[in-house]
C-alpha cells in the first residue's frame, strides 16, 4: 500500500513538473489583459471548467467518487493536460482516473468518452466550414477518424468480446490465456460502464460538451478584445493547441489554465496538509 501510494504521488509531482516546464513565463510576466474584462474573462473561464467538471463527474458517477476528492483530480489532471502539447497530458488523466475508480480500463474509457464528445463538438461545427472551403484540416481528419473508431467500437464491441471469450476458452488454460481473459473482462466491464454512460446520460453530456467550447468561443472573442471568432480563426486555435504551435489566443487560454489551476491546487494540497497535520497533532497530544 505504502508502495503505490509513493508510485502515485511521484507520478504525479513528475507530471506537474513537467507541466511546468512546458510554461512560457516571459509570455505569463508580459501578458497584458485589459482590466475592464477581467470579471468577464475568470467568469467565463470558471464556466468552462464548471461544465467540464460536471459532464466527467457524470462519466464517472457510478463510482460515487467524493466532490472534494474529484475537484483535486480534475483541477490537477485539467491542468497538465493544458499545459503539456500533443495531449500527452491525458495519459495522466486516464492514469490519476484509474487509480481513483481502481480499474485502468475504466480510466482510459473515462478520458475517451470525453474526447469523444468534444471531438463530436468540433466535427458538427467546423467539418462543414471545412468542406465549404474545400479541404479539411489534419486535426479536422483525426478528430473524425476518433469519433469513428469509436462508434465503431461501441456498436463492434459486444459480438468481438464474444468471439474472443469463446476462442480464449475453447483454446484451453494456460498463463497467456488467463492473462488476455482477464484483460478481456476489464475492458467488457468498462465498456459495459460507458454504455450505461452513453445510454443514459447521452444528450445531457453533449449538452455540457457543447456549452462548454460556446463559452470558450466567447472567452475567446473577449481575450481578442471583442473581435468574434469566424470559424477559420476558431478551426486555428483549436489546431494549434493541439500540434503545440504558437498560438496568441491560445496562450492566454494557457496562461489563464496555469495561474488558476496552480493557485487552487496550492489551496487544496495546503489545506490538506493542515488537516493532516492537525490530526496528528491531536494523536500526538493524546499518546
């Protein structure tokens, strides 16, 4: 126990550190945000994430996982995720989710049904700009390649698992069988977990997926001082936050992500601490 609870923590000071790392900070000193948009700016951004954070609590609501404790996770893994490009930063957030639901594979379901609905999103607004203009954009051609791997392994799913389990089983025991059957059944249970999802709470989940890049549109519009994103500007910002291209709009988004974030994450893992360091101040003082 002691073990992982050091494997976990170090995983995470690494990821946060090279989260870091990755921070402009003679961009972050020199940024200019005009004060009169401020409130308009920390409330839209504070929208955004209120949205995101409900839509995966509600991916992840079967597995009662405490407010408190799924805020720590989502202002931490929101974080590196944003500041870490090519979206290298999700692999720690299928990670800190699958420790917290104590099952990898429902981790990685989590984070994919998420990506899935923001890739949905992207493609229902910015695929028919993109056809108007007559080409589709790289990030445009692997959102929609995602979007249809996925549908096809949600409607595949079910007559492939069963194939596989009746192969394994015919083939006999063995260490590589047990192994793969036991892979197997973790993925069926968290695709049975992410059908229930996507059955049940489906419109309600493109609904916060939605609202959520519409808020980002218009914090986006406010940090241009006002000027509205046409769809080309908006199909750029979206593409370069993903390839890791400098980016103007972007980087204030960044800059927002890193102060923000990193100020609650102080104010959360000190509180904890002081909690912490309270109660054994007590144990000690009953010893």
């Amino acid at each position: 126990m002691l073990k992982n609870r050091l494997a976990y923590f170090l995983i995470n000071v690494f990821f946060v550190v090279v989260a870091l790392c990755f921070v402009n900070y003679s961009g972050l000193l020199s940024a200019r945000i005009e004060w009169p948009n401020i409130l308009v700016i920390m409330g839209l951004f504070l929208l955004i994430h209120v949205a995101r954070f409900i839509r995966m609590y509600f991916i992840l609501l079967e597995d009662l996982i405490r407010p408190t404790r799924f805020l720590q996770l989502y202002v931490k893994t929101t974080f590196v995720s944003t500041l870490i490009p090519f979206k290298i930063g999700e692999l720690f957030k299928m990670y800190c989710y699958g420790v917290e639901t104590q099952s990898a594979m429902k981790g990685v379901m989590a984070v994919a049904i998420e990506k899935f609905f923001d890739a949905m999103v992207l493609c229902m607004f910015m695929v028919p700009y993109a056809l108007s203009e007559g080409a589709l954009t790289p990030l445009l051609v692997i959102l929609l390649l995602f979007a249809v791997l996925m549908i096809v392994f949600y409607f595949s799913f079910g007559g492939t698992y069963k194939y596989l389990n009746s192969f394994l089983v015919c083939r006999g025991g063995g260490r590589k069988t047990i192994v793969f059957l036991r892979v197997l059944e973790g993925i069926k249970r968290a695709y049975d977990g992410a059908k229930r999802t996507l059955s049940g709470r489906f419109v309600l989940l493109l609904f916060l997926s939605v609202l959520a890049w519409g808020l980002e549109g218009l914090l986006l519009s406010v940090l241009n001082s006002g000027n509205l994103f046409d769809f080309g500007a908006a199909t750029s910002y979206v593409s370069d936050a993903f390839f890791g291209v400098n980016n103007a709009s972007f980087e204030q988004y960044v800059y927002l992500c890193a102060i923000v974030f990193f100020l609650i994450m102080i104010i959360i893992y000190g509180r904890k601490y002081l909690i912490k360091r309270r109660r054994d101040d007590k144990i000690g003082g009953r010893i």
